[in-house]
C-alpha cells in the first residue's frame, strides 16, 4: 500500500491553467452567473463557441481523430477553473461523453464523432435511473433486437445539457442481459422525450430521457465488448471532473467568506478576528489544500493502470468532503445575509450538494478503497 | 549552486541508502525514544548522540552546508534525498535537532562568519547539544511576551528568570536564548534580544520535568544571576524578535536549509492494517467491520493529503497565489493527524487498549499509547493547533488579529 501517492505537473497543465484562470474569470462574473439561473439555456453560447476555439474540446482527443492527443491531466486545470467561477457550459457533459467514445466506441463510431467534438458538437451521457444508484450496471432500461436495429425502453435521469447534446451515450440492459452502451443522435428522438428536471444546482440544466419508442440502427451499439471496460472508465471520468469542479468551487467559496469575515463588524470588532469563526475557516482552507492536492495526483495517474482508480477515489472523497464543509460553513458565518438567496453561499452549497452526490460520494468511493487496499 | 541532475540526485540516494543499511545500528535493549524530545535516559543521549557522528562523518548530515564550516558543501537537495532515505529505512532519528535544523540553517541565514566558525560543526558531530529557550511558564503561546531579563553589566549580560520545556535542556551546551533586554520598549516585541546562549555557566540549573508518560526529556531551566558573554547576542539588542520568527520558520519547515536527519519518527500507518486484523470485534476480524473500514480509508487519504502537499509545495504553478499556505499549514496537519492516528489504533485493541507500557500483554508494548499521550508534545509545542490557525488564518487567509 503507498501511502504517499504521486504528484507532478506538465508544461501543459500550467500553461492551461493560467489561461484558464484568466479566461473563465473574465467570461463568468458572478453577476453573469446570477443572470443566467433564470435563462433557459443556462449558458452563454458565445462563451461555448469561444471555449471551443480555444481548442479545449480537442485537449483529450487523440490526434486521429482530430484532438490534441494529451490526456484529461490537461483537461482537469480547465475544469478547476469554470468550477471556481461557477461557470456553466456543456463542457463537462460532452468531455465525459468524448471519453466515453475513446473507451468504448467503433472505430467508425470514433471517426463520425469525435473530430466534430474537437470542433464544438455538445455530447452528453444518459446513464442514471430512477434507483439513483450510483453503480452504473443496475439499470432497467433494456434495448431489444428489432430487426437491424435495437429498440430501446425505459428512461435516464440527470441527463446534463441533454437540450443542448447533439449525441447522447444511452446505457441498456441488451435483451434483459448486461448493460451496453448505445450513441443515440439527437434526431432520433421523439418530440417530448427530454423533460427538464429541477434540481438543487440552479447553474446546470439537467434532464430526464424518456427512451420508450427510441429505435436505433445497429450501427449505434458501440463496442459490446468494451461495455463494462467502458462504463468504469466513464465513472472514474466523472469522478475526476468533478473533484476538479469542485476543488474550483471551494477555493471561491472560502474566498467569498473572507472577504465577509475580513469586512464585516459585530460588537465593534471585525467578525473574522474571533477564533470561532477563524479556526473553521482555516480547517475549510487546509481541506481544500488537501483536496486540490488529491486532484492534481489523481490528474497524475490518471493514465496509469493500478495507480488510476484509488488516486481518483481518494481525490473524490476528499474533494467532496472539503467543497460541502465550506460552503456549508459559508451559510453560518454569513449569518442572517446567509439565509438570503441574494448571498452567494447558496450558490456553492448548491453546487456542493450536486457535486458531492454524483458519481458516488465520499462513503461509497471509500468503501470501494477499502476493498483496493486491504 | 545549479541544480543537481535526477541522475546525480538518485546515485547519492543510492548511496545513502546503502550506507545507512550496512551502518545501522542494532536495536538496542532500551526503548529509543520516539522523537527527540524524549531523550530522557543517558544510554539514549549516548546512543543517539554516536549515530548522529557517524551519519556526519558519512556525508549525510550537513550535506548541504559550506565546506568551511564542517559541511559537506553540496546542493542542499542532496541532504534533503539523504534525510528521506533515512525516514524510509527508519533508522534512529538525529539527536541534535534544535542545532541541525533551526539554529544552523539560522546562522547560516543571518549570523556573522564567525558565529558559524565556532558553533556550526559542534551541532554537526552531536558534540555540542543546542536546545531552545523560548517559552516561559507563564508566557506558553505568547512568545512575545517573554519576562526573562537580560540586563548588560560591562561585558557580559546578566540573566534572571525561568524557561520551560526545554528540549535536552540538562543535555545542551549552549541554547537560543530569548530574553527581555528593555522592559520599557514601546511594545513588548522591541524589548527582546536573541542570544546564542552558553549553558554551562554559574546560575544556569536545569530541573528534568516528568511527562505525561511517565518519561523525560524536557527540563525548565532556571537562571539566577547567570554571567553570559554580551558578544553571544546575535543581531542587535531589541532584534530578537525578528530573529526568534526567523528561528521559528526553520523549525516549523517553512524554511529550507536544514542540517538534515529526521528527528521525529512518524507511526508507521500502515500497522493500523495489521492491528485491525488481529483486533476482534463480535468474533470477527475488526478488518471487516464497514464502519472500521471506513476509518482505515479515511486515515490512508489523509495520510496521502498530507505527503501530497509536501510534495506540491515544489510545483510553483499550484502554489502561487498563496506561496507561504502549505508550509504554514503543514504543522497542524500532520501532527493533528498523529495525534488522531494513535487514538484510532488504541481503538482497535478492545479491551486491551487499557494496557500500557511495562505490561507484557500490551499490544505492541503500549507503544500507540505512549504515542498517543507523547502526540500532544507536537500538538502543543512549537506553536499550539490552535495558535497555528491563527497564524494560517492572519497570514495566509488575510485575517484580522485575534
């Protein structure tokens, strides 16, 4: 068992992440971010279509297929920063279901989709049901053989930016077997089939896909045979991305709190000098250290077989553990202001609580560690 | 100095690394103390005290420092490879501690030529033991108000008061003195001056204070009159302050440039596997109650958070907009976490965690118990948990002073 794990850091990460940095601050302000709960979309298309021409798209792509040919260790500095400014495009939703391809797609299903990815196609993955079942074998939609086709049935849930996916990567239990993944395109859905949901993280749009009635050509099952390889590597995916988006939002959430604990006055003294509210705030800060210092270990080894899964595991539960407590925190020590929707500690324990509960929280990445390590 | 090579660095770990396995020593019939502040018994000083020699005569201690003064005049890097080697064999730790890893890189740092000239190679041979005089028996965290004086009387300064916790304190030959030369500045930070202190003079007595395990290893130290050199001030009267944060730096790891050698050995995390194997719990292996494995994880992820970050610390682009957050931050992470591992591992014994050290049926010989009670001494010294999140939180989080 290594106790100390791995770190390191790329030209190409740093050069990310300044650009990043710079980039999502200045195209996400907090006032963009409150103007755009109300809007429909949820996003700015012109900050989609720049993200796109800054190639962000193509960073985890090999280059056959019109991508940069590095790896999501690249990818997670740019997601660290759109999580630090709450900002909201499908770029998560469609580097998930990129990946998605690489793992588990044809060869002619890597070459229709992935090079229209590097240019901006939005994707998402339509996995979760109803159960809410982290596990992402225990499903109940079922595509059956029908002709030279599949006909599937059933219906996903927390289907993110599914209004704005050309593709969606639909999981099936295949004539009531294992669960095998389907790219089912925009165009063969009927009319009605996403209803939006209405969920606790106002910055995303999240669906439900109704699938009854979705007839597929056979050309659309990806790879039976990388199914289950596929759909793990899938969950670790989102459990990366997510530690990223959520070590972003911790960072701002505890900045957010100094700058009240600095400013505002109680009893004629600055609220930041009592220790009742220092001492947590400094646990908030050093748990965000150690939550980013999971990260970029998990970005680390992220292409490296038995290195991958308890590093992105450990940066998961970390991570989720140091976003909830801060924002948590947050609420409190903005007193009454806390309780108000105008104060945005609701924006990050909203974003928290998502955060957390995707792709499994820290108890049961946890419980899946036990089981790698002793 | 360039920077050494990947290559150069792993040849002089190899190196290291098989010096320290031909040369280590048995393990003796006494129990070594498990940090140096709990050198308590003579046979542990004189054991210690000749491992910490040979380690220098090898080339692994002091690497880093300038030839000059008894170094071994290479990159610093080069010591810190050997300190890791050393920590990952688990060999015993460095005797000398507040010499190798506070006042040398200090001297180094801002004393004159001949300050290093005299007192630099002592504290890399153990010949000449340092310890620390800092915190009074009334002032405990608030360094700054320290009430020993210093009053000048020709050549020389007079000393009168008390300090405590003296690591080694009946051991040392001269100490980092922090005393009151003008208890009229205009804040009481201005009215101290440092001093690289002898000890063995006339009205220097130490008293050994018995810890809450039952053992040695600090002393308070009482000073009735006692004559010092005024020449052994460093800086000038009424810098000791500024000196003393400086000192403080370099013994919380904030700063680089140490003589080298662990002086704390951690707990081995790993054994907590091995305990919660053996430990029953309902007739089964507590290995495969959820709830204890839940806590076994959550003590791997922290341990990994923990070196993780030391390691990040060398990353620049991850530590920019708060450069001084980690090192700040590293004390009351890990000695937190110590304190915690050892309650844990006590946890797992059942009934036997009521054993302690003498009872031959204790679990390991109570050494988690002694661990336990002994991870105060970081928990407290050198800046309680609680003092460390006041500084975190006025220095790096921007935060007005309590």
């Amino acid at each position: 068992m290594d106790m100390v794990g791995t770190i390191g850091l790329t030209e190409e990460q740093a050069d990310l992440l300044e650009v990043a940095t710079n980039f999502c601050r200045d195209k996400s302000p907090i006032e963009k971010v409150r103007e755009l709960l109300e809007d429909d979309l949820g996003y700015d298309p012109d900050v989609w279509k720049e993200v796109a021409e800054l190639g962000w798209l193509a960073i985890a792509l090999p280059e056959e297929y019109g991508g940069v040919g590095l790896s999501l260790a690249e990818v997670v500095p740019v997601v660290e920063q759109m999580g630090r400014n709450l900002m909201a495009t499908p770029f998560v939703s469609t580097s998930i279901a990129a990946q998605a391809i690489i793992a588990g797609g044809t060869e002619a299903q890597k070459k229709t989709y992935l090079p229209k990815i590097a240019e901006g196609m939005a994707a998402t993955v339509a996995l979760s049901e109803d159960n809410g079942d982290w596990d992402l074998l225990n499903i109940e939609a079922s595509a059956n053989l029908e002709g030279n086709g599949y006909m599937l049935s059933g219906t996903k849930t927390f289907v993110c930016d599914a209004h704005s996916a050309e593709i969606f990567i639909v999981s099936a239990a295949l004539d009531g077997g294992s669960a095998k993944l389907f790219i089912v395109e925009k165009d063969m859905l009927p009319e009605g089939s996403i209803r939006r949901e209405t969920v606790i993280d106002e910055t995303r749009r999240s669906f439900k896909l109704c699938l009854d009635g979705v007839g597929v050509h056979e050309i659309q099952m990806m790879d039976v045979n990388q199914a289950d390889a596929a759909l793990a590597h899938i969950h670790m995916v989102q459990a990366l991305l997510l530690s990223a988006e959520m070590c972003g939002g911790a960072f701002s959430t505890i900045e957010y709190t100094l700058d009240y604990l600095r400013t505002r006055k109680q009893f004629d003294k600055i609220v930041g000098s009592y220790q009742a509210l220092k001492h947590p705030i400094v646990d908030a800060h050093i748990s965000y250290e150690h939550a980013r210092s999971h990260l970029y270990s998990a970005a680390h080894n992220f292409d490296k077989q038995g290195e991958q899964e308890v590093a992105v595991r450990m940066a998961k539960s970390k991570a989720g553990e140091a976003f909830s407590y801060a924002a948590d925190r947050s609420i409190q020590f903005h007193g009454g202001f806390g309780f108000t929707y105008e104060c945005d500690a609701q924006l990050y324990r909203r974003r928290s609580l998502w955060c957390e509960h995707m792709a499994g929280d820290g108890a049961y990445h946890r419980e899946k560690l036990a089981a790698l390590m002793f | 100095m360039s920077s050494p090579t990947t290559q150069e660095l792993e040849e002089f770990r190899k190196e290291a690394s098989a010096w320290l396995k031909e040369n280590r020593p048995a393990e003796p019939d006494f129990m070594l103390p498990l940090t140096f502040m709990e050198v308590g018994t003579e046979e542990q000083f004189d054991f210690l005290r000749d491992w910490q020699r040979k380690c220098y005569e090898a080339g692994f201690i002091g690497a880093g420092w300038p030839k000059e003064y008894g170094g071994g005049g290479m990159h610093q890097k080069f010591q810190e490879v050997a300190t890791k080697e050393m920590e990952r064999q688990r060999v015993p730790i460095m005797l000398n501690a507040i010499g190798l890893n506070w006042t040398g890189p200090l001297l180094l740092d801002m004393g004159t030529h001949e300050d290093r000239a005299i007192y630099l190679k002592g504290i890399l041979t153990a010949e000449d033991i340092w310890c620390q005089g800092f915190s009074e028996p009334d002032h405990g965290s608030d360094l700054g108000n320290a009430q020993t004086k210093a009053v000048r009387d020709g050549d020389d300064y007079i000393i009168n008061g008390s300090k405590i916790w003296t690591t080694q304190g009946n051991f040392a030959k001269y100490m980092i003195l922090l005393a009151r030369t003008n208890p009229d500045a205009p804040s009481k930070y201005k009215g101290l001056s440092f001093f690289l202190a002898p000890m063995h003079v006339d009205g220097i007595e130490t008293t050994p204070i018995r810890k809450l395990t039952g053992e040695y290893g600090f002393t308070q130290t009482f000073f009735t009159d006692a004559r010092i050199p005024a020449d052994c001030m460093m800086g000038e009267e009424g810098q000791g302050w500024a000196v003393a944060m400086r000192t403080l730096e370099y013994e919380r790891g904030a700063r680089g440039g140490q003589g080298g050698g662990y002086t704390i050995s951690m707990p081995d995390v790993s054994k907590i596997f091995d305990l919660a194997k053996t430990a029953m719990r309902n007739g089964k292996p507590a290995i495969e109650d959820p709830v204890i494995r839940d806590q076994l994880t959550q003590f791997m992820i922290e341990a990994r958070s923990i070196a993780l970050s030391a390691k990040r610390q060398s990353l620049t682009p991850l530590i920019q907009e708060k450069p001084h957050s980690l090192p700040l931050s590293s004390k009351v992470a890990w000695t937190e976490f110590i304190r915690r591992l050892n309650e844990f591992a006590i946890s797992l014994q059942g009934t036997k965690a009521a054993y302690y050290v003498g009872e031959e049926d204790a679990v390991e010989g109570g050494i988690w118990q002694r661990g336990y009670l002994n991870a105060f001494s970081a928990t407290i010294g050198g800046g309680t948990s609680q003092i460390q999140r006041n500084i975190i939180g006025e220095h790096v989080l921007g935060l007005p002073k309590s």
